[in-house]
C-alpha cells in the first residue's frame, strides 16, 4: 500500500505533522478540564491529570505556559503551544532583504516544554521548538527547529541562577511571546525589526526579586555573529544559531521591572556588546585592521491592564560603533556589504478593548452557556485593538556608507483588527495593517498593506 504522506511536498508533510500536533494537545488539554468539571463523590479519588492544568501565571523571564512548572506541585509538567498564521499581501512586497520572515506569507509554529524538579531549589527545563515559514509567491521555504535547556536554580527569592539557553531579557515579546499574550497575528514590527524577538541565547542568568514590587535580571551571553548581520533588521540575525559557541565575544544584558502601581507593569531594559569579534579585514591591498563595534540597545515599555482596558506603550534606541567595519565584514564574510544603521529607534502605542461583556449585556439572560472542547462561555473573550508604530533602521548612516545600497526600513504602521478567545489557552486573530515606508523598495515601489489571520493556543 502506498504510503500517502511521504508523497506529499515537505509543506504538506509539515503541514499534517502541525495538525496531528495541535489536535493531540488539544484533545489533552481539554479532556483535562472536562475532567475536572464532572461531578464526582467526595469519598471517590479522582485521577491525576495528564497535563496539568495551567495557572497563567509567569516566572522569571518566561511566558505563561514555560512557567508552569514553577507554580507546580509535581515533579514533571509539559506544557507548550503553537500558532498557524497567514499574510496577503495588498500591493507590492520587498523581499531584498533575503530575510523570509519579513516577506512570508504563511508561518507554522509549534513549541513544548518540557520541565522536571528533582528537588525544590532546582529545575530541569527543555524546550523543542519547530516552525515552517513559507512565501507562496516566491516559493521559498525555511525549516528552523531547535531545542532549549537550562538548569534554573532556585536559591533565594532575591537571588538565583540560570544556566542554558534561554529568553534575551529585552524588551516585552522576548518574554510574552506566547500567542495569547499579544494581539496581533504577528509581532510587532519594532520587536522584530530593532528588538530581535523570539532570542533565545547561551549564557547564564542571575535575577530575583529586591522587593515585591521590584524584579531584576543580570546576564552574560555568547557574543552574536556579526558577519550574519542583516541592514534591515539590525542586530537581529546575529543571534542565529544559538549553540554557535561564540565566546570571542560578550552580550551584557539586564532587566528592571515594577508593579508597584495598580493593574501596571513599567520596565526597563538593554543589552551591550562588542560586535565583530575582533576579526581582521582587509583594508586596501595590503592594510589590514580590527573590527570592533561597540553597541547597545535600550527599550522601556509601560503596559496597563485594568477591566477591559490594555494599554500599552513600548520605545526602543540604540547606537552602534564601527559601522563601516560591520560592513567590510560581511561583505568579506557573506558576499555582499551590509550596511547597518549608526543608529536605530522605533516605538508603539496600543490600545485593546473586549467588547464582549458589552455584547453579553445586551443578550437574554436565558442564553445558552457553552463549555466543551474549544468553547467556554465564562472564559471567552473579544477584545479589538489598534497600534500606531513608528521606526528607522537607518535613523544616521556612517558617512562612508552613504553612497552603499541598503536595506532600510523607515516606516509607520497602523494596525486594526480583533481576536476572539474562544476559551482562555484558545484565540482566532485578524487584523488590517496600513504600512508607509519612507524608503522605497529597489524597483522604486512602496509596498501595501497586509491583511493577517492567525490562530493560537498554549496548554
């Protein structure tokens, strides 16, 4: 007999693992809240859940679901989640950057955590990521998979210890980038284009909590791969492969953190490192020099929560050294000089409101309550939201580079849309986004705007 999945195109293979994937944790999750909604006799024990369930709350560092086993009784816990998103394009796209996340038309995405604690002081924690990103147009397609683990030791509330690979305490997605946790169907462009997003780096952590109010995190990572620099994107592929050993150089890294104010959460963060790992570039037929560029970028965002109200407001600035060495590098390196911006900002505000308790006010109080697999009245949410972004990757350019070809992004962006929780670990996403970019694409074009739909969950 024929087996039909390996006659499928690695899209299709991709594509049916994701469901089998989705539907198996689904099935899991949910069979473990219906288990704890049926009625049963006091005198009866009732059986230990597959998956425990989650308490949303989060650790140091992590999102919701990565935290559960430290608001755990047990020993082991699993837990994860995954997203399905989909991009038209409503007008022309710049796909000269060569970077396909920055032009895909589909992304696939499924993530599990693994912990285990052996003892109170110490977790054992693993993560296998996946995601398949795809450009029907151009058809290309890219497979990244890769697994994260660290020894988290737990010495004292105000002082403890991580070891690994784990989240870049920089800004508010690289901590929050579970799909319930923010509103668009993809992140936002600053915390992808200045802010790289989803780094997951090798080092070692030290954080706690000076007051309860007050949370801190110290780290020193792996230096980034500057010949791996993208104009367009910044610092953002130099954090590729994160087991690339590179100990040539450093990221220094810290966090601040207060919730001292009601419903509100202010942070504080950056990192600094050397880019360039001291390597030697040839300068003229027989010169050569070091190159060595000093950069720090810096974010700060102020979020509110209160009733059905989100407010948020994030900014971001950085400065780097020694450009026109980073360019040298990778034209040497990669084959074509990459120009990244002397300095760098971008900033949003956003705004989200749940219309639903509104909606339900207006219903019969004799409607139907729904509590089943993907459905759960009490929980179900229906927030609309909007984000104003403003950035330059270029905001100053060295004067040696001027005349170079770049990669620039100098936009604004608008995004509308809404997101239907059907139940608390379970959205649907849709969204408009009006895009003008300053820059025009190398044809002389400016791209369109962007229709997004997406769905996500966690358990």
């Amino acid at each position: 007999m024929m087996n039909h999945f390996t006659t499928l195109k690695p899209f299709g293979q991709f594509l049916v693992s994701l469901l089998f994937l989705v539907g198996m944790s689904t099935q899991i999750v949910f069979a473990q809240n219906e288990l704890a909604a049926e009625d049963v006799d006091s005198t009866i024990v009732k059986p230990r859940r597959v998956i425990e369930e989650l308490t949303y709350e989060t650790a140091s560092g992590l999102p919701m679901a990565a935290s559960k086993i430290y608001f755990s009784d047990r020993k082991f816990t699993a837990s994860g989640f995954g997203e399905v998103n989909y991009i038209n394009y409503r007008g022309p796209k710049d796909v000269s950057s060569g970077d396909l996340e920055l032009y895909m038309t589909n992304l696939y995405r499924f993530v599990s955590y693994l912990a285990y604690k052996p003892t109170p002081w110490l977790i054992l924690y693993g993560e296998v990521f996946g995601e398949l990103l795809q450009d029907r147009q151009t058809s290309a397609l890219e497979v990244e998979y890769f697994l994260e683990f660290f020894a988290d030791f737990l010495i004292d509330p105000r002082f403890n210890v991580r070891v690994g690979t784990h989240q870049v305490q920089l800004g508010y997605l690289n901590n929050h980038d579970e799909p319930i946790m923010f509103y668009s169907v993809n992140r936002p462009e600053v915390e992808r284009l200045i802010i790289p997003s989803q780094w997951i780096d090798l080092g070692v952590m030290t954080y706690g909590n000076i007051t309860s109010d007050l949370s801190w995190t110290f780290s020193v990572y792996q230096g980034l791969d500057a010949s791996n620099y993208n104009g367009g994107t910044w610092i953002r592929r130099g954090r590729d492969e994160e087991l690339r050993f590179n100990a040539q150089s450093i990221v220094l890294n810290s966090m601040w953190t207060y919730s001292g104010i009601k419903d509100t959460k202010i942070s504080a963060s950056g990192i600094w490192t050397e880019g360039g790992n001291n390597e030697t570039i040839q300068i003229g037929d027989s010169q050569t020099r070091i190159v060595s560029a000093n950069t720090w970028l810096t974010s700060a965002y102020v979020r509110h929560e209160a009733k059905n109200w989100t407010l948020m407001a994030l900014g971001s600035y950085g400065n780097m050294q020694d450009t026109e060495g980073i360019f040298a590098l990778t034209d040497q390196l990669g084959g074509e000089g990459q120009v990244l911006g002397s300095e760098v900002y971008g900033y949003y505000l956003e705004a989200g409101y749940d219309i639903l308790p509104f909606l339900r006010s207006k219903r019969s109080s004799n409607s139907a309550s729904w509590n089943n697999y993907l459905f759960r009245s009490k929980e179900m949410k229906l927030p609309i939201f909007a984000r104003f972004e403003q950035l330059n990757t270029h905001l100053s350019v060295a004067d040696v580079l001027q005349d170079e070809n770049r990669f620039q992004r100098d936009m604004t962006t608008l995004t509308v849309g809404a997101n239907f929780n059907t139940r608390k670990n379970f959205v649907f996403k849709a969204n408009y986004q009006f895009r003008w970019n300053e820059q025009p694409m190398p044809n002389g074009e400016f791209e369109g705007d962007r229709v997004e739909l997406g769905l996500g969950f966690i358990f």
